[in-house]
C-alpha cells in the first residue's frame, strides 16, 4: 500500500514527480545522431521519464528493502511470464544459485539433489550457470552445442544421463529457446529436475508458452544488458509451491519463517512451533531450515523493473526487428559466417548476433573483432566458450560427455553483436556495411 500522506505532502510527491519528468526531457534526451559518430554497443540501459519518475517515488518512501513495488513486480512478473510464484533476487547469478539451493532442500526428500549426484549442461553456458552445481558438491557434465542455434545438443544430453544424474541446468542461448520439449521428455522419462536459466531469454515462447514454465525452475536477470532492468537484479519463478517456498527460505537466510518485511507473526503461532532441537516454542523468526543468504533487493530497484515491464513488449519487438535486419544485411556474406537460427517451433528474444566464421574465411575472429570494435561496433565472445577450458576449471570435479567439437568452434570462431533496443536503422546499416567491407577487403588481400 502507498503510504498515508497529508493532503499537502500529496501535493508536493505530484510536483516532485513533474518536475522529474522535465529533468529527464533536459538531462537525459539523447544526443542527436548527426551529432555523434555511429556506435553500436552490444547493450545498454533504455529508459524514458517513467522509469525515473517510479525510481523517484519509491524513494520518497525511502522504505528501501522490498516492499509494496517489489510486491507489484513479483505479481506483474509471474503474470507475464505464466508462473505461479515469481520472487526478485539481487541478480541473474543469484537466480541460478537460489533455484539450485532449492534442489538440495532436505524437504525434496529422496529427490533432493546430494553431494556427487551429477547435473547436465552445455559446454558453452555461461559460468554462473554451472557454478551453483560445483558449490554444492554436484558433478557437472558438459556436452556439446549445436550450431546455428547455439544451444545444447538433445542427443549429447540423452547420452549423457547415467544412474547418478539428478538434473539439467541450462541455458536458453542469447534468447533462442534451445528445444525444451525435447529436453523436457528426457527428464520426465528419468525423473529429473530441469532448471531453465532465462537470463538472456525473457518474452522467449515455445508455442506460445514462454521458456522458464517447461522446466521446474526459470531464472532471469535484470542487469542493464538485459531486456529490462533495475540495476543489479534477477528472478526465479515456479509452478511448485513446495520449490518456490523453499526458494524463498535460500533467499532470506534460510529462515523457515515466511513474513514479509516489517511484518510479524502471519501464522498465528509464531511461538507455537517445535523445531530441530530448538525448545519448544522457539521464536519462529529465528528458525533456519535452509543453508541461505539475504539476497534481496531494495524496493527502488523493483519499481525501476516495475516502469520497464511496461516497456517489454516495445523492447522485444526492437530486438527482433533488428535481428531481422542483420539476418537480412548479412546474406550475402555467408560463404564466410555462419549466421544464427532460430529453433524450429520457438519464437526468440533475441538478446543478441552470434556469429561464426567459417573454417575458410579470410580473416580471423579475433583480427575481426578488433576492426569491428575499431569501427564502434561493440563485441562479445559467447560467455566462457568451452568453459572445461577456463582456468578455474582446473582441478574441479567434472565429467565430459561426447566430444565438444562444436563447443571447440565457438572458442575459436563464435562472436556476437548487439540486437538491444537503442540500435536503430543507423547503426545496423554501420554493422552490416563494416562487417561485409572487412570480410571483402580480407578476402581481396588472401587472393
């Protein structure tokens, strides 16, 4: 609820919320394009005056930790994604490690996911992805990507599963949904659990269903490079109550109690419960069933998000729009890239460009990249590439299923450009032009 204010105070929140609006018209417009020379970043933050205005209002408030905002946003979230149960965490990593925490709940009983018990994912994955299995003492087990999608390969998978595998953990590539019903089917048929990591992929759908409700678990970040943002933050979201209260106690230091902030008691019997071998009658705000963390974030982060969710839709179809055009632009030089593709039956949230050369271009990723960053046309390599090559890899317990020929490619040839919703027809036309002119100039100078 809005706080209770004098009719004077009323006044003065709508006056301060004006004049927001007009600092944000003066400080914040953006420069005109012929002003500038022609940069495409690969993301960055997209907001108007009703992103600052709500970031405003919560922080008169000043309530600060999770409150009325955070509630609106974790309801509007669930709502937009389908899920029951959504709850903010400070991150995209905190997601993933929340939503594997709650495997591990001894509550799951003979399901709870033990030391040594293995975890499938994709060699290609982003770090943090696989980290939440190696700090619980699971065993992660790497197999192969599949280009032009980018995603994990569903053959490598079903190899992969033997007597001590509980889970898969898995991206959806730079917002390409990988083939979640097959995957699905997998681990229905061996009871396994399956944690959908949406980071990248938020308004992503597999016929009509978005990604993150196929599985158990789905995850989500909103760090400015995503599709919406509040800074630092992420989300989990659930169909299983079971999971999502569990989720909730690994957020909140692992405490068994479940009232909101500010509040006491919403059980009635706050001293009427018997736990472990705590006395009876032990106050049940200071009863932890869970191994947790505070991993929560401040009401003027949620409202932030709350603004920008009203955006999504207008920010999903930029990216797709721009995809579009590099797909279009890019045709022509495919003798020498590899240009990405949707999974069959999915309808992406582009979070961006992968791009592979070809065993045969006439220029290498990495002198590519270079020129490209030199023309203001920003980079990236696909997360850590093949991460059982990365240095803290070593000496980690893992298992390789398969060969990781594909994974072996993206370390040497994958890069991506941006998609985000700041880059219009200018700054496509400049990637598209750039690209194509270096990889004709390289190929005239091998002849």
């Amino acid at each position: 609820m809005r706080p209770k204010e004098s009719p004077e105070a009323a006044r003065l929140r709508g006056e301060i919320l004006r004049l927001v609006g007009e600092y944000h018209d003066l400080a914040h417009a953006a420069p005109k394009a012929a002003d500038q020379r022609v940069s495409a970043p690969v993301s960055g933050r997209v907001y108007g005056a009703s992103d600052m205005r709500m970031l405003v209002e919560s922080a008169l408030d000043f309530w600060l930790t999770t409150g009325r905002f955070n509630d609106a946003f974790e309801q509007r979230l669930a709502q937009r994604v389908g899920a029951r149960r959504a709850l903010t965490v400070n991150s995209g990593s905190s997601a993933n490690l929340v939503a594997f925490a709650a495997l591990t709940s001894p509550r799951l009983k003979e399901r709870a996911i033990k030391p040594g018990d293995e975890v499938i994912t994709c060699a290609t994955g982003f770090p943090t992805t696989v980290n939440p299995a190696l700090m619980w003492g699971a065993v992660p087990v790497f197999v192969d990507v599949s280009l032009p999608t980018y995603n994990i390969d569903v053959a490598a998978v079903e190899a992969a599963i033997g007597p001590r595998t509980r889970a898969v953990m898995v991206a959806h590539t730079l917002g390409n949904p990988f083939d979640v019903k097959a995957i699905k089917a997998l681990c229905e048929k061996h009871n396994l659990w399956l944690i959908e990591d949406c980071c990248d992929a938020l308004g992503a759908t597999v016929d009509g269903q978005h990604v993150g409700t196929f599985g158990d678990v789905g995850t989500l970040s909103f760090y400015p490079a995503h599709h919406i943002t509040m800074g630092e933050g992420g989300a989990v979201f659930t169909q299983d109550p079971q999971l999502a209260k569990a989720m909730e106690s690994f957020r909140d230091w692992g405490r068994d109690c479940y009232c909101a902030p500010g509040k006491d008691n919403s059980c009635n019997k706050r001293y009427g419960w018997t736990s472990g071998d705590l006395p009876k009658g032990y106050d049940h705000k200071y009863v932890y069933s869970h191994l947790g963390y505070n991993l929560k974030i401040t009401d003027m982060q949620a409202a932030v998000g709350l603004a920008q969710l009203d955006r999504l839709d207008d920010f999903i179809a930029a990216r797709r729009r721009n995809f579009d055009w590099l797909s279009q632009g890019l045709a022509a030089y495919e003798d020498a890239l590899i240009l990405p593709e949707a999974t069959p039956g999915t309808e992406p949230s582009w979070f961006g460009f992968p791009i592979t050369l070809r065993a045969d271009a006439p220029i290498s990723r990495d002198a590519l990249v270079q020129r490209l960053n030199a023309a203001g046309i920003g980079t990236r390599l696909l997360f850590g590439g093949n991460l059982v090559r990365q240095p803290y890899m070593k000496g980690r317990n893992f298992r390789i299923s398969g060969a990781l020929t594909q994974a072996d490619v993206v370390v040497e040839r994958t890069f991506w450009i941006g998609v985000y919703p700041g880059l219009g027809e200018r700054e496509i036309g400049h990637m598209i032009e750039t690209l194509g002119s270096t990889l004709c100039a390289s190929q005239r100078m091998a002849v």
